[in-house]
C-alpha cells in the first residue's frame, strides 16, 4: 500500500463543492477504539553486570479496520513503565546510560513500515561512585493518516546503548491504543 496513493486522499484536501463539504462536517462520523492485545514486557537479558547487545522486544499490538471510513485519521497511544537498576563502573567510568528505541510499526496489506520513532535516554555522570534505581512512565502519541482499511499496530523497544553495570533493566506494562475516525463522511 502506497501511503499517499491515487486511491487515498491527500489528508488535507477538501472538496471543492462548498455545499458538499458543509454536507460532510455535519455528518456524525463514526469513531473506532481498539486497545493492544497480548501485551509483553522487555525483560533485557543482563551478562555479568551488562545488559546483552541488540536485545529487541515487541511490546503491544493491535489491528484497526478503517475500511467503513472516508479520509481515515488513526491517533496512537502508548504507555510503559522503564525501570532499572544500575550502578557506575569501577574502571573509573562514573557514567551510568540508559539508550532505548521505540518504534511504531505499521502493516497493512502485508507491507512493513516503521511509521514514527522515539528515544529514551537516561544519563548519569559523576566523579564518585554512583549507584540508582529508575522507575518512570514513557508514553507517546501519535496521529496517522493512512488509506482505508484494516492494518496492524505494533509497538517495538530495541536497546542501543548502556554504560554501568546494571542489576536489572525492563519495560513493563506496555499499553497500545487506538482511536480512529475519517475526516469527513462518504454518505
């Protein structure tokens, strides 16, 4: 599926038909809600102190079927929980970093695209010893304009960088949601 294809409307063109376009904002639109299912949390592996390299975890998904509505906007909701507990290097490094990538993925008609991406980065630095404990909401929006029909919603957690020594580092009660409704009606 083409994003912006012949099929789909440009997301901000109107009709030129002024009576027509009032016609379409005075219509009730339909509303769609879809929450995530089989929601997970990241569970990061840690080695001897250090959190195991390009771990990746899909966090929540969800599908919505927009196919009934005219011009479709899908707005994204996604919450968690990052916790972790680290303590700085004794090689003298005083630094304790947290770097993780989420990623909003879209499919629809069998066609994979990362459709927004979003860092979270936690960072420490001192010149003693320095040991914490991190438990903090991340939640992102995000709005969606795609072509009628029925698509698939994931939300995806991959680790980039950590310096410290880590006791544990997770991403818990992931939760994806979704409301949809077209622009304007077709009837």
């Amino acid at each position: 599926m083409e994003r912006y294809n012949a099929e789909c409307y440009n997301a901000y063109s109107f009709p030129k038909n002024k009576n027509k376009d009032k016609d379409c904002c005075d219509k009730a639109r339909k509303v769609l809600l879809e929450c995530g299912f089989n929601p997970e949390p990241a569970i990061f592996a840690i080695d001897d102190d250090y959190v195991e390299p390009q771990q990746c975890f899909d966090l929540d998904r969800l599908v919505i079927d927009t196919t009934d509505l005219c011009r479709p906007i899908v707005k994204i909701e996604f919450s968690s929980l990052i916790c972790f507990e680290a303590e700085s290097n004794d090689n003298g490094d005083d630094e304790i970093e947290v770097k993780l990538l989420f990623e909003l993925e879209r499919i629809c008609n069998g066609k994979k695209e990362c459709v927004q991406n979003w860092y979270y980065v936690k960072e420490f630095e001192t010149e003693n010893e320095l040991e914490v404990e991190i438990s903090e909401p991340f939640t992102v929006t995000f709005c969606d304009r795609t072509c009628p029909g029925c698509c698939e919603y994931k939300m995806v957690v991959k680790g980039i960088d950590f310096d410290g020594k880590f006791e544990f580092l997770n991403v818990v009660k992931p939760n994806l949601s979704a409301i949809a409704q077209g622009l304007c009606s077709d009837r």
